[in-house]
C-alpha cells in the first residue's frame, strides 16, 4: 500500500532564542530574531520522509500557513526529503481552528491518505490543529504518536499516555500527531538543500480555499513570567525541614 502523505510545519521563534513581550504587551517580538521550524514539525516530517523511504508512501507534501518567509521552513522539509511545499500565504494572526480548516479543505481537494502534525507548536502550546482538523473532517486520529505502523490497510500508533502507553488501530484517511520520541529528525545536508531549491512551491490563499482567515481570539495582555527567586543551599536535613516550615510550605 502506497500513501499520499500531507505534512504542516509550523515557522516559529528559534527554541534557543530569547523571548521577549512587545511594550503594549499584545504579543512578542519577532522583529530580528531567528525563526525555525518547529521541533515537533521537523519530527512529523522526518517520519513521513521515512515512511516514503520503505515504500509506504508516494509523496510527501509539505505545507505551511503564514508570511512569504514561511518558505524557510518549506524548503527546510523539502531538503529533509519532502516531495513538494504549500505555501498559504497569509500575514495576519492565525490560529488553530483557521489553520484546521485550511488543512481540511486542501486534504479534500487532493485526497491525501494521512496527515502527519507536530502534537503542538512551541510558540503558543495549543496542541488544538489535529484535535479540530480530524473533528472538522471526522477522521480517525492518533495524538501524542511514539510509533506508526502501516498494516492491514490502515495505521498502528502508539501512543504516550499518562500512566504508559497505549496503542490505536487506525482506518484512512487518519490524522496523527507527533510527540518527541516518534524520532529523531535529521539535519539536511547540503547537496539536499540544494536539490531543495529546484523542488515545487504552491502558493495558495485563505481566500482562495474558501477559508475567512480573521481571528476569532482576542488577546488581551501577554506576560512575562515572574522571575524564579533563588535558591538556599542548607547544610543538613533539620535545616532543610525548619526552613520549610517557616516559609509555610510544610
């Protein structure tokens, strides 16, 4: 069985960058910082790349919702080994449900087997576009993935629970979203990101999808969080329980 898979990735700020709020505190600055993809992304990608590798997949289409220098992170998947990039161009806030719906009508139209996603992104921890695209389309989906298998026409996923693991049995189409250890996903050497440069980008538009792209949300203030207070080093297991006591924490 060969699949047509359907890959988001997410252009966010670096991991290793600092964050830091705009002064009206509607947000935060990403004027002159480093941009990535996002980690559970790459993962997402470099598993559907594998999967094409044994032969489980025909193509690997990797698609991104957001500004022009979302292709960034486009040709990033492509040099990982994705087949072709989307790119929905849009420059205003997105978010999960717009981006759900963007998913859902371009799986339609190209009739894609499966839908790989990070489990959530690390600019605002949603974890909300799988949950709301697999509800919209009312496919089956697997959160939280460690494992995917292909077998008996449809999927195996093991997922990461709270007390384990647990394992789901799939039919397709199916969407799936990727936890840290589904893999490791690998660096894009350089012939590859060159071949990246010849590789197919489709430039689309909410519009275009039929999509009304206008946040729903409304932010009222974002934070920076408190400063951690430093620690006491004591020097035994009695000071250590005084101590406690008299912060009330004990």
């Amino acid at each position: 069985m060969s699949l047509r898979a359907l890959v988001g990735v997410k252009r966010v700020i670096h991991y290793a960058a600092k964050i830091r709020v705009k002064p009206d505190k509607t947000g935060v600055i990403t004027d002159n910082v480093k941009m990535a993809m996002n980690p559970f992304d790459e993962i997402a990608v470099e598993e559907a790349v594998r999967m094409k590798e044994k032969g489980l997949v025909s193509e690997v289409v990797a698609l991104s919702v957001g500004p022009k220098a979302s292709q960034e992170v486009l040709r990033t998947a492509l040099a990982m080994g994705a087949d072709k990039g989307v790119h929905i161009l849009h420059d205003g806030e997105l978010e999960p449900l717009t981006v759900a719906k963007l998913l859902k009508t371009y799986m339609e139209e190209e009739k894609f087997d499966l839908v790989v996603l990070g489990k959530q992104a690390i600019d605002d921890d949603a974890n909300q576009t799988g949950q709301i695209l697999a509800g919209l389309g009312k496919w089956p989906m697997a959160t939280f993935a460690s494992e995917i298998t292909v077998e008996d026409g449809g999927l195996s996923v093991v997922r990461e629970v709270d007390d384990g693991l647990e394992t789901v049995k799939l039919p397709l189409p199916a969407i799936v979203t990727a936890d840290l250890r589904l893999n490791e996903p690998r660096f894009a050497t350089l012939p590859n990101i060159m071949k990246a440069r010849k590789k197919p980008i489709t430039e689309l538009s909410p519009e275009k999808l039929g999509v009304d792209p206008n946040p729903r949300l409304v932010v009222h203030g974002v934070e920076e969080p408190p400063v951690r207070q430093a620690g006491e080093i004591v020097e035994d297991v009695d000071t250590l329980i005084q101590a406690t006591k008299a912060k009330g924490a004990l």
